[in-house]
C-alpha cells in the first residue's frame, strides 16, 4: 500500500466510517502481493480449526494408552492438565497471530508441516459441515451412552489411583498420560494458515483459534466423563485393537448402536480431510513463495480459475498420503506419530514466542487486537520451559520394561529432522528464501490508532446537555477520566500520577487534582457514547456560593473529559473529548494528545487560558505525529 494512500484513510477509520487500514497490510509475502482472496469467514475459519482439533475425537484415538497409564482419573484430569496448558500456550501464540496475522506467521518454523493427525479417506465436504458433523456426533455418543448404559460406575471411580499397567511410577506415569492428552488439542493453529483468506485476519484468527480450544474442553470434558461412568471392564479397552470401539459397547451394549456411532465417528475423521489439506497446503504454499528457486516458484502458483494453489495441494496429499501408511505398521508407530505431532507441533508454537521473548515484546510487537500485557511475558516464557519438559517425557518409552516393538523413536525422528532441516537451510535456505516483507514504516505510522480500530468511537454529532455550568466557577475542577480498556489498578495509579505530577508540584497542597476517576470510570467493552451519557449524569460535586458572582463551584470540568483508549497509553496518547461551546449546535469533538503534553494542555483548559478547540491545533497528536492529514 502507497504511503500517502495509507495516511489519507487514518481520519476515516478513527471516525468509523471506513475500514480499510489495518496492520494487516504492513505484512506481506516475499513477492508483494496478496495472491488469495478472501474466501473464509469467521465460521469457516473455526470450522477449519476445530475439525483438525475435533478434541473428543481425537482423544477417541489415543486415550487407550492414558488409560493404560493412570486409568479413568488421569484420562479425565489428565486432559483438563493439559487443556490448561495448551491454553496458555495458545493464548501467546494467538497474540503473535494478531501481530502478524499471514500464512507465513508460523512457518518461521515449518519442521510440522504435515506430521500432525492424517486420516485418509475420500472426502469433499466443506469446513461449516465438518463443524455440524463433529458436533452433532459427540452429542450423539454422548446421549446414546448415558441413555443405553445400564449400569454406571460410582463417582470414586473416577478418583482412585492404582490403575496403571504401564510399569512406570506414578510420576512419570500421570505426565506420559497428560502428554498424551495434548494429542487431542494439537492443530488449533490451523487459523492462521488462511489469514490471508479472511477478512480482518488481525482479530477473526486469534478468536477462532482461543474459541477452538473452549470448544475443545465443551465438547470432550462431558463425553469421557460420561465413558469413563459407563465403563465396566477398563483391562478390555486397554487391550483392544480399538478402544473407542470397546468403550462404546460397553455403554451401549448394543452392537448396532456401536457400529453406528463407530461409522459416524470414521465420518467425522474423514470430515477433517478438506481442512487438513488446506491447511498443510498453504504452509508448503507460503514457505515456497518465499524461496526463490524455480521448483518453489512452480509450487507457489496459485491457479487463476480455482484461485488456490493446486500444486501445492496435490504435493502435500501425496506427501499425506505415504507418511498415513505408517499408521498401518504397528501400534509403536502409530504411538510415534502422534507423540511427534504433540512436539512438533509445540515447537513451532514455541519458537517465534521464544523470538518475540528475547527480542523484547514492546519493541518487536506492532499494536495488535489481542495485546496480553504483562501477562504475554509469562505466557512467551512458561511455553519455552514447557517445551523442555514435553521434550524429555514424549521421547520416553511408552512402558517398561522396554520392548523393540513399544521402544519410542520420537527423539531419533526429530534428531533426523533437524539435521534434515539444517542441510537445507545451508544448502537452499540461505541463499534463496527471502521470507515476508513487514513495512515496519507503516506500522509506526498505524500505530497511534490501531489499537482505538477495535473500540466503538462513535459521537453523537451535537451534545447540548453537555454544555453546563456557565453560572459555576471552574477554577477547581478536575478532569474526568474513563478507561474504553481495562486497566490494572496499578497501571490506573500509574496514569493518574504522571497526568497530575507537574500539577501538583506547581500547586499548593489543598489544590483539587487535574485529573480523577469518577466512581464509575470503567466502561471496558461498552461505546464511546455511554460515557458520554455517563459524563451528562456524572454529579459535578456543586457547591454553593453567596458571593454574588456565581452561583457555586463544581469540582468536575463539565464540557470535556479524557478516555484512555489503549492500555499502552504512554506509547498512544489519551483521547480528549468535548463539546464546542463555541458553536451553537455544541458539537462534539475529540483528538488524541500526549501524556508528556497533559499538564500544559489541561491547565490552560483548567485556567480558561484556551478553549479545547483552541488546544487542539497545537496538542492533536495525530498533527503532532505528521500524518499528512490537514488538520
């Protein structure tokens, strides 16, 4: 985008007339140009992502082996363990997809690409219905089993220890058994491989990924609360060839009502093959945009009539395709994959926060729509710690004593990968890719009034209830200050002390502050409007007086009053609103200014040295700043 094009729109967008700047233009690929349309919406999007999640269905896949570690108490709270986690997890990393919402985000680190959950069976349908078929398929098992099981376990059950068979202690056994769990909420990152699909992909990616993993905890947790009462011989579900199949005979006792809950759930695997595909494709797709080589520039073709890349596709399918054949060797195998899946998966979602960690988030994060705060900081370090302790207990052998046919492989794989990776990286990676292009100018310039893109700042056009006071004196009169985000106490103090700090230094001690919070000053995820309304209503605190003159004093100043906007307040100014009393409609107004600039701004205003329009063409930061904008 042309820089002057980008200024021009900045009055438009802070006005919520249009939307059309947004950090997600400062972020492109290597070639310059955006080469997919947007073709998803936010359903879609969280039907791409649950369906590769599809926890409760997942977990129908694995859970054999948690059992087998820690029995019904470590499946259930087991998983609640490690959705606990994963949360965490995805939360920093759902921040990082809101700073740099492309394709290309999480291939920083592409050795995942296609290790995670494959089955392959023929399927066209579309990510809405995957959605449907998921959900209604869980609600399915769940009522069948409740209803058809004749005889359930006593709630102790659930909560006794002792089960384990695996031959490790009870340790190790409860963090195999957790680690295991993660399997069934891996993939919950699938939303960012279409951000450049989807429009507003700064704020729809991280929704569909965080709304993902709830939907994960919604629809598993009940499900294998509800098996796990309805299990009456865990040793047989252990044992099988199937688990889930066994499971579900012994809740339904009926060996049509298994089959049919069986076929639905082969249904919902077979559902996910569209979003695994789309997915995978677009991680080979935007890493071989970024190569310059002519196999990577014959990949990156995106096809004219079907506008999405169909080279890449049928790779990653054929690719898909041998890797599933390892499902069919044997039960190690199957157990390498998905204890592969777990940790590749999680390295990638570790590594660009482990970058983002060490290169400072202040410096290296733009404004964005999910902005963790201080609590980024724990979230970026608690996954790097995280990753080591997942990395030594996925590569442990599945039991003991250790057996050629249960021995697990993961740690000789990922040596393999990483060696594999490296070789490429000298021998290609240095000197052809070229990886995305981030206009850093464009960022800076955004800045100031991205963050304010996500709140409701519309005014009303005039607002004479708020012209008051013109019988009162002033001189003591505080400026009002509303948050439209909340703010930590802390942080509040922090606001209001620098605000009031050259004022009271040149005051004297009884002197009222400049700037206070009303009793109610909080309006996080209300509009700009209800403050307004609060402001009309707000008691001014008046105070009579007999001296002829005026009526009395009032201790709020009532025509104007200061909003923060954004919890990074010292980096983008506060926004001053008033009404132009000046005018005879009283029209209502407002401007960012700079904290560094309150004092002499708002004491001029305190003392009627200036009127707030009079203030505005010297404190508007957005003239300050240099936007181009006249004004």
């Amino acid at each position: 985008m042309d820089r002057k094009e980008a200024t021009v729109s900045i009055e438009s967008i802070q006005n919520g007339e249009i939307d059309v700047l947004n950090l997600d233009d400062a972020v492109s690929p290597a070639n310059g140009k955006a080469d997919m349309p947007h073709q998803f919406n936010w359903i879609s999007t969280l039907g791409i992502s649950f369906s590769i999640t599809n926890s409760w269905a997942g977990y129908l896949s694995n859970f054999g082996q948690t059992l087998a570690y820690g029995g019904p108490r470590l499946v259930i709270f087991g998983f609640i363990c490690a959705i606990l986690v994963q949360f965490i997890v995805v939360l920093g990393l759902s921040e990082l997809a809101s700073a740099f919402p492309v394709c290309y985000f999480e291939s920083l680190v592409k050795i995942r690409c296609l290790c995670g959950r494959v089955y392959v069976c023929p399927s066209m349908v579309d990510s809405d219905t995957a959605l449907f078929l998921s959900l209604t398929g869980m609600v399915l098992v769940f009522i069948i089993s409740l209803v058809m099981c004749k005889q359930k376990q006593p709630a102790s059950f659930l909560l006794q220890s002792g089960y384990g068979i695996s031959g490790w202690n009870d340790g190790t056994a409860w963090m195999l058994g957790v680690m295991n769990a993660m399997y069934a909420i891996t993939g919950t990152d699938a939303a960012i491989h279409i951000s450049e699909e989807l429009p507003q992909p700064g704020k729809r990616v991280p929704q569909a990924m965080i709304m993902s993993v709830f939907l994960s905890l919604a629809t598993c947790l009940p499900l294998f609360i509800a098996l796990m009462f309805c299990m009456s011989d865990m040793n047989a579900v252990v044992s099988s060839a199937l688990p889930s199949m066994e499971l579900i005979y012994q809740a339904t006792q009926s060996k049509g009502l298994t089959t049919f809950l069986s076929v639905w759930l082969l249904v919902v695997y077979a559902a996910s093959i569209p979003s695994q595909w789309v997915t995978s494709s677009r991680m080979a797709w935007a890493l071989a945009r970024d190569i310059d080589s002519p196999s990577a520039r014959y990949l990156a073709q995106v096809d004219a009539k079907l506008k999405f890349p169909v080279r890449t596709t049928v790779a990653t399918f054929i690719f898909i395709a041998v890797y599933s054949l390892l499902y069919l060797v044997s039960s190690g195998a199957f157990n390498m994959i998905t204890n592969c899946a777990v940790l590749f998966l999680n390295i990638t979602y570790v590594v660009p926060q482990g970058l983002i960690l060490a290169s400072g988030r202040s410096g290296a994060l733009p404004c964005r729509y999910v902005n963790l705060g201080f609590l980024g900081y724990f979230c970026n370090a608690f996954v790097i710690l995280w990753i080591i302790v997942l990395g030594v207990f996925v590569c442990l052998p599945l039991e003991l004593p250790v057996k050629a046919e249960v021995m697990n492989y993961t740690s000789v794989v990922l040596v393999g990968l990483f060696a594999l990776v490296i070789v490429l990286w000298y021998r290609l990676g240095r000197r052809a890719f070229q990886g995305p292009r981030i206009d850093w100018e464009m960022m800076q310039i955004i800045s100031p009034t991205m963050t304010n893109l996500n709140l409701n700042l519309t005014l009303p056009p005039t607002c004479p209830a708020l012209h008051q006071g013109d019988d009162t004196n002033w001189s003591e009169a505080s400026f009002a200050l509303y948050t439209l985000v909340s703010l930590p106490p802390s942080d509040l103090l922090t606001l209001t002390n620098t605000l009031n700090h050259e004022w009271k230094q040149s005051m004297t001690s009884e002197a009222m502050s400049l700037v206070r919070t009303p009793a109610l000053y909080n309006y996080a995820g209300q509009s700009l409007q209800a403050i307004v309304q609060a402001h009309i209503e707000l008691d001014k605190e008046f105070v009579a007086r007999d001296d002829g003159i005026k009526r009395g004093d009032i201790h709020w100043f009532p025509t104007a009053f200061i909003v923060v906007t954004s919890r990074d307040w010292k980096e983008n100014g506060l926004l001053f609103v008033y009404v132009d009393t000046g005018v005879e409609e009283c029209p209502l107004e407002k401007y960012w200014f700079a904290v560094e600039d309150a004092y002499v701004m708002l004491s001029t205003l305190s003392f009627g040295e200036f009127t707030p329009a009079q203030c505005r063409a010297f404190f508007d930061l957005e003239t300050k700043v240099e936007y181009g904008v006249e004004g």
